[in-house]
C-alpha cells in the first residue's frame, strides 16, 4: 500500500502566520505539523509516501524531510499546482500510485487515542473497497456525516447537513483500492470548484463497499487548521508528552518501533538533537 499527504493547501484560515511559510510546516508543540500525519501512515506499516505540496513549494518539505531514509521510508514530492480539492490528490499522485492501494491523509490531520495502531491494521487489511474512519462528535453539522449500520458499511452520507442522521463524521483518513484512481476521474467539480473527497465516497458507497471503522471514545482527533484548532492539538501533545511520558508524531520512535530502523540509527539521530528534549526522548527509547 502506497500513503499520499496531502500538503498542498494554502492556510488561508490561519492567515497571516502561513503567507511565509506552508502550513503543514508550521509547529504543533514539538514538532512540524506535517509530522503527525506522516506518523499516522507509518504506524500503518506504510513505507512509500508522496508528499503533495504547494505550487513551487516543495523545497522546504524537502529539507525538512529528505528522502525519508534516515527513517527507513521512501518519500517523493509532488506539487499541486491548482488548490482543487481532496479528491484531486489521486489525480497528482496517480503515477506515484500505480497499481497499488493507497491511504490518503490530509497534511493537518492528528490522531491519537488507544487501540489506533490495531484499527490501522484492519484498514490496510480489509479486502478491497475503501476504509474511511468514525469519529463521535456533539455538533456533525460542519462536517460530512456518516450513518453506520450495525456491521460497519456506510448507510448514508451527508455534507454538512442541517439534520444529521448520525454524530459519527469522517475525518482526513481515508483507505481505497486502486479503483480510487479511475472514481477520481469521474469527480465533477462541486459548487466551489473542487473535486469532493465526499464523492469519491459516495462512490464506494454505492457499491455497497464503503467501510467505517469507529474511533473509541478516548481517541483524539484534531483538524488544525485554525489558530485555536492549533492551540489545543498543541496543549493536547505536551500534555501527553509530559504526563504519560508517550511521544505523539515522533517520526523516528515510529520508525524503531515498527523495525523500519535500528537501535544504532536511533541513537545518531538523538544523538544529533541531543540538545533538545525531542532528542533526548529518542535516546531515552534506545536505552530503555
């Protein structure tokens, strides 16, 4: 399975922080944005991931990340060059895909709960269709809505709807067969001209293989995408940073964790950062 980060969005809700700098790499507590979502598709086992960034934009991803060898990854980088919506990253990134499947994330996307880890591994290992995620809300009315049926399909979906048949939206996670790329084609641009992450969806919905994963009660998801949205993912981190001693985003302890690199790469790159706390937590790991 190949994983796709959408990084190519412009900020403008959190104008002016992001006129000089991409938003996915602005800091949330610790580290880059960017770094929890690419966290989220390694803690599913996915090792080839093509970064979407802004029109003539890829150069900071670049030496942010580099080639993602230091943590046993492949990254690539792609620009969208025309901001056309979610659905359009399968467009970008339809070479990157290829014949494989593919698990999109949106670049300002963090999740964390317990138990996460075990619903990524079903997701990646459901027979075809597509794997979208359920997460309880108070007030679904700003967001896509999902009705679930008792054995986990989709019965409906909704965008923003005045009367929600359900509290459970989808946020930015989203699993498909290599179909994705052929139903993304078929996307007609919506009533703002963009290419609706909800009708690909509704596609698989359709055929009756539309899957949902509900997120336990405990899970945490943020969209940072506003200032305040940013502020309380940030509070969220160092919180469970400090109290639960527990990394959140942290690229290399995903990469020792799932094997992708060894002790001994672990340790230069602590060693490198040792004069931060996020370095000194990854020495920390080595010798535990």
């Amino acid at each position: 399975m190949k994983g796709i980060v959408l990084a190519g969005g412009k900020g403008t809700r959190l104008y002016p922080i992001t006129r000089p700098c991409p938003k996915p790499l602005l800091p949330v507590y610790d580290k880059p944005m960017i770094y929890y979502p690419i966290a989220t598709l390694m803690t599913a086992g996915i090792r080839d991931i093509l970064i979407i960034t802004p029109p003539d934009g890829a150069e900071p991803f670049i030496q942010l990340l580099g080639d993602g060898s230091a943590l046993g990854v492949h990254f690539a980088y792609k620009e969208q060059k025309v901001q056309r919506g979610i659905a359009d990253a399968f467009l970008v990134g339809e070479e990157f895909i290829g014949d494989d499947s593919v698990c999109l994330v949106l670049g300002d996307n963090i999740f964390d709960g317990p138990g996460f880890e075990i619903d990524l591994e079903k997701a990646v290992n459901h027979p075809g269709g597509a794997t979208v995620f359920g997460y309880y809300v108070e007030d679904p009315r700003p967001f896509g809505v999902v009705e679930i049926d008792r054995y986990g399909k989709a019965v409906s979906i909704e965008e923003k709807p005045a009367h929600p048949k359900s509290h459970y939206i989808i946020p930015g996670l989203y699993f498909y067969d290599n179909r994705v790329v052929e139903i993304a084609k078929t996307v007609q641009p919506s009533a703002r001209g963009e290419l609706e992450i909800t009708s690909v969806n509704s596609a698989y919905l359709e055929m009756g293989e539309l899957n949902v994963i509900k997120l336990g009660p405990r899970f945490c998801w943020y969209d940072t995408g506003t200032a305040e949205s940013m502020f309380q993912a940030s509070e969220a981190v160092r919180d469970i940073q400090h109290k639960h001693r527990r990394m959140v985003g942290c690229l290399e302890a995903v990469a020792y964790k799932k094997g992708f690199i060894d002790r001994d790469q672990l340790i230069i790159t602590g060693d490198s950062l040792k004069m931060t706390e996020y370095g000194r937590s990854l020495l920390r790991l080595a010798y535990e």
